[in-house]
C-alpha cells in the first residue's frame, strides 16, 4: 500500500507542470484576445473547466482501481481458506 501511494503522489507531482499548459491553441487565442480587452474572468473559468475535465478520467480510474483492490483484497482470504480445505 505504500509503495501504490507513492506512485501516486510521484505521479500527481510530475503531472502539476503540465496543468499550466493545458490549453489548446484556439483556446488560449480567445482568452489572450479576451484579456486584452479587460475581461479576465473567461480566462479563469475556462482554465478551470480545461483542468476539470482533465483531471475527471484519472479520479474516475483512480477510484474503480482501488475499490478493485480492496474487493480482491477481502476476498483473498476466502481462497486461501477454501484451498486449503480441498486438500
């Protein structure tokens, strides 16, 4: 379990540089342009929503591989145990 967490951790700390230039190139023109004109609350709301859905498929994984993790751990036990009475 430690060793997943470190993983973990080690890849959420190489990920963060990229989070800054997470941006497509049309998007970044419009906010550049939007920014130039004084606006910068779509700048802000749109890099949110870049991140968000970014991030969203790795939590989505994230979650299923450890609920997965935990069921075979529980269950591992039970075949132990049920290998040991056939004999």
């Amino acid at each position: 379990m430690k060793m997943l967490t470190r993983v973990i951790v080690f890849l959420i700390g190489l990920s963060l540089p990229l989070l800054n230039f997470a941006q497509c190139v049309m998007c970044r023109t419009q906010v550049v342009n939007n920014v130039s004109h004084g606006e910068t609350s779509l700048a802000a709301g749109l890099n949110f929503g870049i991140i968000y859905l970014f991030v969203m498929p790795y939590i989505a994984i994230s979650v299923i591989a450890f609920l997965w993790f935990k069921k075979a751990k529980v269950n591992e036990p039970k075949r132990s145990l049920s290998s040991r009475l056939r004999g």
